[in-house]
C-alpha cells in the first residue's frame, strides 16, 4: 500500500425534505421531485444555474433564492398530498 488514499466526488443528495436519491451535483432535485416544482420556478432555477457553481462553490445569491423557492414548493406540495391520503 502507498498510503495513498483514492478522492471521491461527495455525495449529493436531492435538495427535497428527506429525500435520499443521489444526483448528479449540478442538479437540484431528482426527477420526481423536480416535476412537482412549477415550470416557472424550474425556468428561474436555470436561468441563475452557471455552469460550474457546483465545482467552486459559489453560486449566486439569486440561484439560492430560487433553489429555496422551489425547495419550499415541492415540501408544500408533499404536504397537501399527505394530508389529503389521511383525510
């Protein structure tokens, strides 16, 4: 042994309350939560994505505002439909 140890990319997780799918890092949400996110809300996520943010870490005040809108979004969205089963 070298004493060398291999880097791996950390996990990334989807951005939904407790949802455990593993994405690629440029992305917010796996598929199913990303299609409960409005169509306008998904165009401003990409319109303030830059390419690369997820490598250096610095993604713009506006893609974080955004990200918790549509975070927030889908969470209310889960929320109706767990109500509505127990209803």
């Amino acid at each position: 042994m070298t004493g060398k140890t291999k880097q791996t990319e950390p996990i990334h997780c989807c951005h939904a309350y407790a949802c455990p799918v593993v994405v690629p890092a440029k992305m917010l949400m796996c598929l199913k939560h990303w299609r409960m996110v409005p169509q306008s809300t998904q165009r401003l996520v990409w319109k303030h994505y830059r390419p690369g943010q997820e490598v250096d870490k610095r993604p713009s005040k506006e893609y974080l505002e955004v990200t918790a809108l549509a975070i927030r979004q889908v969470r209310e969205k889960e929320q109706k439909i767990a109500a509505m089963r127990t209803a």
